[in-house]
C-alpha cells in the first residue's frame, strides 16, 4: 500500500515540480567539527561554486589544484565562492584535513561523512561541480575533471 | 564468487563462514516481520507524512532524480582461461526520483539486476523499489519514514549506506527522528530493519544518539568540541536451546576537539555478548578504540590515527558478516591508492583482534623555494601498519600490545611537481607487506615494491595527455608486474585511453583495455573493452573478490 502511495504521490508531483534547480536542504559538517545547513553557503550573496571531491579520487584533487591556481586572478575578475564538500567516510576522512591545509586551498572545505548532501543532489560520481546562484538557483552542473575544464566555470561565473 | 553456492565470504572483516551456519541461524529466528508493530508504525507515519505534503502537491514542486547503468557483455577468453557466465550480458540499473516541496520530501529508488554483474552478490536479483521514504525537516526537527541511511560516530557501532560498486545497501526501513536544541545538543533516534539485498534482515535494529555542542555550550571562542553517546540494538528472536541472548546492545562515546592548528578525536565503543556465526559462535563481548591526533598549518598536514578492535564485527543478524550485511562499518585504515598495482592486495579489516595505526604528513614546498621551484612541489608520505592483538579469546586480550603476526604494512612517498606551465608529473614509491590470512588463506607475507609515476601534458587549453608506467616487484604469489597506460582528454567532455597490465613471472597474462567517455552536463557515458584481472575490489573501505573476466562495459550516469 505504501509502495502505491508513494507512487501516486510522484506521479501527481510531475505535473507541478521542475528538474533539481535549487540547492537542497541538508547537513553538513565543517573540519573544526561544527554543523551547518547547506542552505547557509548562500549567506555572503555571491555565487556559490560546489565541487564534490574525496582524497582518493585523483581527478577532483587536479580540479581544486587548479581553482588554487586561478583563484587571486578570478577573484579580482568576479565575486563569487567555492566550497569543496569532501565525500570521504570514516576510512579517509581524517585525512581531509591535512589535504586541504598542505595544498593552501583558499575556500571552505566541508565533510558530507554518510553523503546525505551528495545523494540530495543525486550525485553518482565525482568530481561533480555546481555553480549555484545567490539565490539558490543551480545554474550549471558537469561530471569530470579534465584540465582547462575550469575555464568553462569563470565563463558560467562571469555571464552570472 | 556466489556466496551461496560457494558458502564462503571475505566480508570487510577477513571472515570466512560457512553458509551452512547460518541457514542453520537464520531458521531459528522467527519471522515475524508482517506482524511487527514497527512496520504498522512506518506504515502509518508515512501515510500521515504524505497526506500532510499532498496538500501542497499541484503546487510547484522540485522533482529531480537520477539514473545509473553498469553494463557488461562477457566474452570466453582461451589465452587467460575465462569462461563467460552463460548469460552473456549482466547489467545493474539504478532509478532514484526524489520530490521536494518546502519542507516536505519524498522519493523513492528503483533498482534492477538484469542479472547482477558477475561477482556481486548473486542474491541482487530481479528489480525493485527497494528504497521508498517521506520526511519532513525544519530548523531544528526532522522525521522520516521509510528507508534511510544513518552513521553514529564514525561507524565503530553502526552505519546504514550505500557502495553500489560492489553492490552493498544497508540502509533501514522504519522510522527516525531528531531534534536539535538551539543547536547545541542534537537528539537522534532510530527503528526499523536492515535492508539485506533485496529483503530485510530478519532482525530489528533501534539507536539513538545524544551530542552537545560544549564549546559553543560554554561559550570557548576559537575552540570546538563536542561529546556525543550512541546506542544501538539488534533484537533476533531465538527459540533454541542455546544460552543465545536475542539482544545485542552497542554502545560508544566519542569526542572531539579542535584549538587553532591542533584537533584531536577519539572514539571508545562496547558492544555486548554476542553469540553469532562470525564470533565464531563463541559468546563473547566486543570493543573498539579509535583514536585521532591532528596538526596543521597552511602548507603542512599531519594525522595520525590509532586503532584496536577487539570482537567488533556486528551483522544485522547472527548469521556470516560481509559485503551488505553488516551493522557497523571497520574500513581498513590505509591509504587508498590510485595506481592499479598499488591496489593488488589490499588489507581487509580484522574485526574479532587487531591492532595498528597510520601516520599520514603532506608538505607543500613553496613556490618560488629551492627545493618547491618554480610552481612549488607536494610531498605525502603515509605509513600504516596492522597486527593481531596480543592473548587469545580465553585468557584475553592486551588493550593495545600487537601479537607476532603482522596483517599488513605500506609504507609509501608520493610527489607532485608541476615541471612547467604545461607539464606536471607524480612521482611514487610502496614498499608493501599483506598477509593472506586476512582473507581466509594461510599465514603469510607477500612482500612487494611499487614504483610508479604520471606525467600529464596539457599541449593547449583543452587537449591534454596523460601518460602512467608502473611496477611491482615481488617474489612472492603472482611475482612481478609491469603497467603503462595513455589518456587523451578534450576538454571538458571527451576522452580516451589505452592500458595494459603485465604480469611476469607467474603468469605471463596481459590484463590490456581500452576506451573512452564522454561528458555533457550531468550525464556521462563510457564504454571499455578488455580483461579484468580477478582480486579484491575495494570502495569504501570494504573490499569484494572479483573473478577475471573479459568483455565490454557500458556505464551511463545522469542526474536531472
């Protein structure tokens, strides 16, 4: 009976809902070990750059190397913020600390430990970026990390 | 490896069981299931739940989801003696669609094995919708009820989730609840029962945890700490003869603190007699240390993590341990490689007595430095270490002291060095020790040196190289092996590459692919053909044993 419920209820919600264009509600926990709502990474107005990366995933670590990189010329060209929302469980989360404190990287590092923000936003695989507008809006997505893919994120950034 | 056929598994534990025990178990526990209070409770919590967030339905809503295919054609392959299954294909589908409306979400997941990818659990069969919820979450309360996923503490006593790459889903079907005041203590409470495949465990599951935000508490400035107690109860009916109580409890307190650059965390976790297959039925209690020391300052990372365990594998029901059914989560603390032959024996988790540690430093060279040139220069060194715990089930065991027998070690260096604006190149070094005892062979060590090293080529804005050699030298088990892989990329949605693994000295086999993918938005298609060797696989922290295969693979990916 609740397996017809529940398919009734997504069928009527169809008609009325968009595809995933807002940032979901949920938990996440910064490396001092406090917890934040997601919501909360709109505060400072600006746009919001999430890149979903864990330390034994070589590819993400290339992409916020290069965000480093870029980050004092793209800041000077728009105002905007990145948070790397690391997905690694109890089995590397310890070391999320030391990746982000030895490589410099000037934006908030956050911990998703059970993916509860990961599956939120229906990620399967990572790296996966969002650019998210001030007011919540998801204006852009992509799955993968090559190099010179950063560029396509000042361009989305710029045109905001 | 079907483990019903077979009777065996090499769980995250390094258990192996006898499958014959636990039909033997499992008959004795009364099914009551359809009679459960909880699942009436579940019912009816769900139905208020969607009544409420029907109200608002035509409004407008936000529906997004995802899908997600892994599909692979099996081919014989005479060279390396593989037999395709007689089945050729096998494909894993996953669904998910979720609603949003406010405060209000629903969803639910569809997943299909068509049939499971050979090596996966065999009792992933058919299709589904295996994960169903509805939940409501304010400020500061939320409710579910349905399926959902939960971690208390690090996972020494529980955690329900998801590892699709080796096919495991815990996740609870019930109720949860949780309430946190003015943010400083957060209440968290949960019942209902592990998914165990495609059916339940035969076994209820209740937990809760109290955490108090003491720094904030207390008002410390530039300091946090928080304290928090987690219980957990597995209740399996038993109407035997044995002294077998039908209650588990578990029990941990863990702390942590962080000051400017120093962090510190610990966890100590208790678990009650439990007289199950994988105590090998002795009626033992169980307990777990972890413990978490951290320095760091821009440029320099340093962690340094503790851990004994001392009977701790906890299964959603006295029957074998493994890959989906387990209560608790004990990754091997290691590091996690991304070179192929780094990765050839992994360590697997002792739950019933080990001990050991891992030390892990990364140090940034400055740009501009001697030694960090022009573009500056990244160091990682990590080591760890794993043995037995010193005594033995019946006079006891030491607190912390190792045994004689090592498990395992990796000692290991990696280097990252940008040569030019267009080049940069890893450097890495393993010097390995894996005892096959770990899963379920004879005592042992296989002793190995890895070194191995990339070098990525960006020749303009969007095309770049990438090009890998390895090897492992060993002389012991499959001998040495020699790896070379080349990857194009355009930028930011097309690549393609080429590998080969070789082994010399055993036998002689070459494990070659190739493929590509691409990317356009949130979705993104690949497609390989080659041969796999057999091994452990490992995502997560849990690892699965794979046998060889040679075939093509197709896996497509997409979120809306």
């Amino acid at each position: 009976m609740k397996k017809n419920l529940l398919l009734g209820l997504l069928s009527l919600a169809v008609a009325g809902a968009s595809a995933q264009t807002r940032l979901p509600e949920a938990q996440l926990h910064t490396l001092q070990g406090q917890t934040i709502n997601a919501q909360s990474l709109l505060s400072d107005g600006v746009p919001v750059v999430i890149s979903f990366w864990s330390t034994i995933c070589k590819p993400c670590i290339e992409e916020l190397n290069a965000f480093r990189d870029q980050w004092t010329k793209w800041q000077k060209e728009v105002n905007f913020k990145i948070v790397a929302v690391s997905v690694d469980d109890a089995r590397s989360v310890g070391r999320v600390r030391t990746f982000a404190s030895s490589r410099e990287w000037p934006f908030t590092v956050l911990l998703d430990k059970n993916q509860d923000f990961k599956r939120a936003l229906n990620v399967n695989t990572i790296p996966q970026l969002y650019i998210i507008e001030a007011d919540g809006k998801i204006v852009y997505s992509h799955i993968g990390y090559t190099p010179g893919s950063e560029t396509k994120v000042l361009e989305v950034l710029k045109s905001l | 490896m079907d483990p019903n056929i077979t009777g065996k598994k090499y769980g995250c534990c390094g258990q192996v069981a006898v499958l014959v025990s636990e039909t033997r178990t499992r008959a004795t526990a009364p099914n009551t299931y359809r009679n459960n209070p909880l699942k009436r409770i579940f019912t009816c919590l769900t139905i208020c739940i969607i009544l409420a967030a029907a109200k608002s339905i035509y409004a407008q809503g936000n529906l997004s989801g995802s899908f997600e295919t892994n599909s692979i054609y099996y081919l014989n392959d005479n060279r390396a003696g593989i037999v395709a299954p007689d089945d050729k294909t096998a494909s894993n589908n996953y669904f998910k669609l979720d609603y949003r409306y406010q405060k209000f979400s629903a969803g639910v997941q569809y997943e299909a094995y068509l049939p499971v990818l050979q090596g996966l659990p065999s009792t992933l069969r058919n299709s589904g919708l295996v994960f169903k919820y509805a939940s409501f979450r304010d400020s500061n309360f939320s409710v579910t009820a349905g399926d959902f996923y939960e971690q208390l503490g690090n996972g020494l006593i529980f955690r329900a989730y998801e590892e699709r790459a080796i096919g495991l889903n815990t996740s609870v079907e019930g109720a949860r609840l949780g309430y946190s005041f003015r943010g400083l203590v957060q209440l968290k409470g949960f019942a209902g029962r592990s998914r165990e495949f495609m059916d339940r465990a035969a076994s209820n599951v209740k937990g809760g945890s109290l955490s108090v935000d003491i720094a904030s508490a207390i008002k410390l400035e530039h300091t946090t700490a928080n304290a928090a107690l987690n219980i957990v109860n597995r209740y399996m009916g038993y109407t035997g003869q044995e002294p077998i109580d039908p209650n588990v409890q578990a029990y941990s307190f863990n702390i942590d603190w962080a000051a400017n650059a120093f962090s510190f965390q610990g966890e100590y976790a208790y678990k009650s007699k439990d007289n199950s297959v994988y105590t090998n039925n002795r009626n033992k209690d169980g307990s777990a240390l972890l413990l978490e020391i951290g320095y760091n300052t821009p440029g320099f990372g340093t962690v340094l993590t503790l851990r004994r365990l001392e009977y701790m594998q906890f299964g959603s029901t006295r029957g074998i341990t493994g890959i989906g059914r387990d209560l608790n989560y004990l990754p091997a603390l290691t590091k996690q490689h991304g070179y192929s032959l780094a990765v050839l024996n992994p360590h697997n988790t002792m739950g019933n007595e080990e001990t050991g540690g891992q030390l892990d430093i990364q140090y940034r060279l400055k740009e501009g430095s001697p030694l960090g040139g022009k573009y500056g220069t990244q160091l990682s060194v990590n080591a760890s270490t794993y043995y037995n715990l010193r005594g033995d089930v019946v006079d006891g065991y030491a607190f912390f002291t190792p045994g004689n027998t090592k498990y395992y070690q990796d000692i290991n260096i990696e280097i990252e060095k940008r040569l030019s604006a267009p080049v940069l190149i890893h450097l890495f070094y393993a010097n390995q020790q894996f005892n096959p005892m770990v899963i379920g062979k004879e005592n042992g060590l296989y002793k190995s040196h890895v070194i191995a090293g990339d070098l990525r080529w960006q020749l303009k804005q969007e095309r770049s190289f990438r090009f890998e050699w390895q090897h492992l030298r060993s002389r012991d088990y499959q001998k040495n092996w020699a790896a070379g892989l080349v990857e194009f990329a355009a930028s930011p949605a097309f690549t393609c590459f080429i590998e080969d693994m070789y082994n010399y000295g055993d036998s002689n086999i070459h494990y070659y692919r190739l493929g590509g993918s691409y990317t356009f938005s949130r979705t993104r298609m690949a497609l390989q053909y080659g041969r796999s060797r057999e091994g452990l696989i490992c995502a997560g922290g849990v690892c699965l044993y794979m046998p060889a295969y040679t075939g093509l693979n197709l896996s497509l990916t997409s979120s809306f």
